[in-house]
C-alpha cells in the first residue's frame, strides 16, 4: 500500500508546505498550518496537455445574442435586489455574516417564500437539529412552510439524498464549513474540506439547475473563513452586516455574476423575524427639527441606489497628549487626509483637536464622494455653525483643497429632492432638477464660507 504523504496546509490562505512551521510566509498568520494528507492533482496516467480520453469543445464567437438568465423571484424584494433580480436557477451563492446576525432567519424566509409559490426547496443545517430549525421558524410564523429540513454534515449522504429525488429549485446549506468528505483526510472546516465540499456541491447545482445558497463563517476581520478559492468558485458573495444590538441590517453584494456589485438591501429585525425596510433613506437621516452644528446629509450611491445617510462630527479641544481620533462607518485614512487639506487649505486648525465621526444608521460608506459631506460636518462642529436641515452634500476633495464631480449626480439629487430637500451643496459644473437650489463650492475654503454665509 503507498504511503500518504503529508502536507501543512495555511487555514487562512491554503499555502502548503512540507513541514510544519510556525509562521505562514505567504500570508505572515502565525499558527495556522495544520496538518493535512496530500491529494494528487491529476489522477495518474493523465498528465497536463494529454489529450487521450477528452472531447472537442465547440468555441463560439463572441458577437451574438443569448437570453437573459431566467429568475426564481422569492418576494423578498430587498433580497432579490441584491442577487441581481432573483436567483438564477444553477447559481451558487454565498453568504457571510457574523454571528447571530440573522444569516439563517433570512434564508429560511427566502426558502418559505419561494415554497409558498410552488417550488421545492431544502434547507441543510449542520449547526442545529431539525427540532431547533422547527422552532425557529414557529417563532419567525413559518411553521406552514414546504420547505424540507435535515441536519446533516456528511456530503456523501447529502449528495446521494438530493440525486433520490426530484432536484429543488433552491438549496441551503448552513454552514459549509460544518461539511466534511470522507474523501479527505482533514479535519471539517479546513481549506481542503471546504474546497472539496463547495467543489461538489457547485458541481451538482450546475448540473441539476438547483439555486445553491452556502452560509459560510466570518473571521474576527470580518472576511469569510477559509480559502479565497471559494469565493471565486461562486457566482455570488453577499455580506449580512450590522451590529447585534441594532435592529437594522444591510446585505450587501461584493460580487455578482449576475446583477450589479455593491448592491445593498436594508432590512429591520423584529420579533416575527426580518422584515424589509421600503425607504432605507429615512432609516439613515435624523429628525430634521433636533439638527445641531456637527451633522450633514450625505447624497450616496450604493450599487444602484441613491441613498442619503446622516454624516455627524464632533471636534472638541484636545485634553491631553496628541489628538484623539475616532472614526465609525469611515475609512480612518480618509478622515486624515480631509483633516490635512482643511487645516493646509482652508487655515481651520483643526488638527489640533479631538476628532469623532459617525455614520448614523451602522451603514459603512466607501465612496470618496462623502468627502465635502464629511469635511461639512467637521466644520459646522468646529465653528458651531448648523448646516441647513434641507441641504445636502456631495463631491471629492482632492489634495489641493479642490471640490471634484462625482458619478451620478442627477440620482443623488433626485433622491434628496423627493425626500423634501430644497438645497444642495455641489461640485462646480452639476445641473439638476427643477425646484432643488444647487450652490457649487470649488474649493474647501469656499466651503467655509458657505457654511458662515447660511
């Protein structure tokens, strides 16, 4: 009998070497290689570029038309959103979130929803029993669901139940990382065994046309567990975000063969389980009579949709040492460069103070269009002025203390618009539409002046 040769597989990135160590050098993780048997790549006698025992392909040229991919609508309109319009039958998804976040609650209303329409679906679970499932589907009202249940981590068995039987339209499995194959020697949860698993489960969903949802772990960064690999393998990777004592969550696309990345749905946590959130707008702006100095409405985009969101600062005198800096929902980075321009730019002397920002709402804003919103809100709490209840702003700030245009500028403002704002701070050159007063500002010392001026 050959002997099995032994590998040292990186949990947090898949490098193998021949020998333990205690630092992985491809990714710097310390004490993450574990020990796992080494699988050849090619089965033995078929080597790469062997072309005994394949078939001819037929290549087809790029110009053409083909049907747009047909749709399982759940009803769920936030989640249908953020696939791109529905799940597409033979797509894999895959989904992360912190614990608790509600990864499981949403999927199983989704698979209840499309059950209510006729069609089989099945949800997995190798984290709790059948009788835990059932539970938490009498407390979320989805105890007359069709949906079928099993608790089940051996990918054998759940391969060779779903090919008894009809294929589902939808499938879920929670969590991939509970799944082992006996074909693997490694312990469940380890690179091989993820990749082993998704590989046959994405294999058997293209194959059957069965819309294949896997809910993978997060790390304490916030990145799904286990091999990069995986997420190239699906079609799709979907962020539940939020924090636990906040009843608000955002599922957000990062990548989407099918639909538009950095798509977001916003849906609120009750007692009978997620409900969706029509005008997540609103959710995101505070009430307009308690305006105080510090605060802007910031006119975003997230994916497709214009979305205004609340921008609060809070500059204080420093109390002792160097200037404290505390950033939620921004990228810290960003904060100081926008501090540097206002204080070489526009002589604020800012830098010298305890600095807070914050996202209201727990939303995360990445775009560099919050910048003059940002730099708005630090200097209306910096000069106590208060910047009108019904303006908005958008645009970049460059290093040189310029205001840059942004992208889709006439959806910002047509959201601000119908949201009841009649004034807007704006890039030089922006037209929008009637009844909205548009009030350019080109640098950031005319910012200032603006702000004085109100």
């Amino acid at each position: 009998m050959a002997k099995v040769a032994i590998r040292y597989v990186c949990q947090s990135c898949g490098a193998a070497y021949p020998k333990w160590n205690g630092k992985c050098d491809a990714c710097g993780a310390w004490n993450s290689l574990s020990e796992e048997a080494d699988v050849p790549a090619t089965p033995p006698g078929g080597g790469v570029g062997s072309p005994r025992g394949g078939r001819v392909i037929q290549l087809e040229a790029v110009t053409g038309t083909s049907a747009p991919p047909p749709r399982l609508l759940s009803g769920i309109a936030e989640f249908d959103r953020v696939c791109g319009g529905g799940l597409v039958p033979g797509c894999a998804l895959l989904v992360g979130g912190d614990p608790g976040i509600g990864k499981s609650t949403l999927l199983l209303q989704a698979m209840t929803a499309l059950s209510k329409k006729g069609l089989a679906t099945i949800y997995i679970s190798g984290e709790e029993g059948i009788e835990q499932t059932r539970l938490r589907a009498k407390r979320l009202g989805l105890e007359a669901s069709q949906t079928k249940l099993a608790a089940e981590t051996s990918l054998r068995d759940i391969l060779a139940t779903l090919e008894s039987a009809a294929p589902p339209a939808a499938l879920v499995v929670d969590s991939i990382q509970t799944l082992w194959s006996d074909n693997i020697e490694a312990a469940p949860g380890t690179v091989s065994q993820v990749r082993a698993c998704a590989q046959d489960l994405i294999r058997y969903a293209k194959k059957r046309g069965t819309a294949l949802i896997l809910i993978g772990h997060v790390t304490k960064d916030g990145q799904i567990a286990g091999p990069r690999v995986v997420e190239h393998m699906v079609d799709a990777v979907l962020y539940f975000e939020g924090e636990r004592g906040h009843q608000f969550r955002i599922l957000r696309a990062v990548k989407n063969r099918f639909g538009p990345t950095d798509e977001i749905g916003v849906f609120e946590m009750t007692g009978e389980g997620l409900s969706e959130v029509a005008n997540p707008s609103a959710l995101f702006l505070g009430p307009k009579e308690a305006r105080a100095s510090g605060a802007a409405v910031f006119a975003g985009i997230e994916g497709t949709r214009p979305l205004l969101v609340e921008i609060q600062a809070l500059v204080a005198p420093a109390g002792y040492g160097a200037p404290r800096r505390a950033v939620v929902g921004w990228d810290s980075a960003r904060l100081a460069m926008v501090l540097a321009v206002l204080d070489a730019r526009a002589e604020l002397g800012i830098s010298g103070h305890d600095v807070y920002l914050n996202v209201a709402g727990g939303l995360r804003i990445s775009e560099p269009a919050a910048d003059l919103a940002a730099a708005g809100a630090l200097v209306s709490s910096l000069l106590g002025v208060v910047v009108p209840s019904d303006c908005v702003l958008f645009g970049e700030i460059s290093l040189s203390g310029t205001v840059r245009p942004v992208g889709q500028t006439e959806a910002r403002l047509k959201e601000a618009q119908k949201l009841g704002f009649k004034r807007a701070l704006v890039p030089p050159g922006v037209n929008g539409p009637q009844g909205l007063a548009l009030m350019p500002v080109a640098t950031v010392a005319g910012l200032v002046d603006r702000l004085r001026a109100i």
